[in-house]
C-alpha cells in the first residue's frame, strides 16, 4: 500500500476516491494531463532501484531530465554541478553510472530528483540496497533537502523514519494505523 500511495501522489497510478492538493490546487479526479505537467513541474522522485541509465556517464543521465525543459545549455550546466556539489558527486560527472558504487548511484538519483528544483520529493524506500554508511549519507543528504522541500519517504526500517522524520504516518495493510510528530 505504501509504493500505491506514492504512485498516487506522484501521479503515476489513479485513484478512486479522495482530493489530492498541491500548491492549492485540488484534484478530485484523476487526469493524466493534469498529474503529467504537475509531476514534470513539480515532483522529483528518488527510487529504492536508482533507475539511472548504466552506460550513460552521471552527467547524461541529469541532462535528460533537463532536456524537457526550455531553458538554456548554459543553465542546464549550472544546475548539473550545483546538484553534483549538492550530494558530493561532483568528480564523478563523467564517470559510467555503472562504474560508480550503489551509494554513488543513489546520490546520482537524488540529484536527478533536485536538478528540476521540485516543490515536493518522493523516496520510495531510498535506502533499502544500501550499507549502514551509505544509508546514513543518503538520509543526512534527504533531510538537508528537507529543510527547503517537502519531502515524503517511504521506509520499513523503524529506526531510519524516527531519526530522520518530522512527522510519521504509519500505514499497515493499505490503513493508517498511526500518525504523528516526531518527538
């Protein structure tokens, strides 16, 4: 239920029933036109499985994303190294994505998902193939992004929702069984 609910948000699957908001505009019902501009414009994603290009370098896979976008080549650097500064990947923007270590993949998805400058991030279990010192990197990375976006992380793991989060919302068999401030 939790990888629905972010597909739901995120406008990648339908719903049936309910109102979704974002930046005061309401959706009662689903519309692929209306959720496509809002996820183009809007939300940036961060995947347990990376799903970067392999055999494209860090940097072709950023520009992908930027290349829906009109804006300028001389932007569309500035943003690839201010994100790549961001998460500590700058050296690696000419390097295989699939050269680089599963840390270094995931702080690649993590730029992709702020090069577009979203007002809203999903992480869906954006640590579940990481180490223990990966997994602390990549949550020290999502809640200095957190101070500036809102960002919504789906976890299993107890620990890493109640060190990292504002606010828990505890889903169990498709309902919400808990929901509160972090303390």
């Amino acid at each position: 239920g939790k990888t629905t609910l972010m597909n739901v948000l995120g406008g990648l699957d339908d719903f049936e029933s309910g109102t979704i908001e974002y930046d005061n505009q309401k959706i009662n019902k689903y519309s692929a036109k209306k959720m496509d501009k809002i996820r183009n414009d809007k939300i940036g994603y961060i995947f347990q499985n990376y799903l970067l290009l392999q055999q494209r370098t860090a940097y072709d896979n950023l520009k992908l994303m930027l290349n829906m976008y009109d804006i300028s080549e001389q932007e569309k650097e500035e943003r690839i190294d201010y994100v790549l500064e961001a998460v500590g990947m700058s050296k690696y923007k000419k390097k295989n994505v699939s050269e680089l270590s599963g840390g270094q993949q995931q702080r690649i998805a993590i730029a992709r998902a702020l090069i577009k400058s979203p007002t809203l991030i999903l992480a869906d279990e954006p640590t579940g193939n990481l180490d223990e010192k990966n997994t602390i990197k990549i949550m020290n990375i999502i809640k200095k992004i957190s101070k500036k976006t809102l960002v919504i992380l789906v976890s299993h793991e107890k620990s890493i929702a109640t060190s990292y989060s504002d606010y828990i919302i505890e889903v169990s068999d498709g309902k919400v069984v808990n929901k509160g401030n972090v303390s």
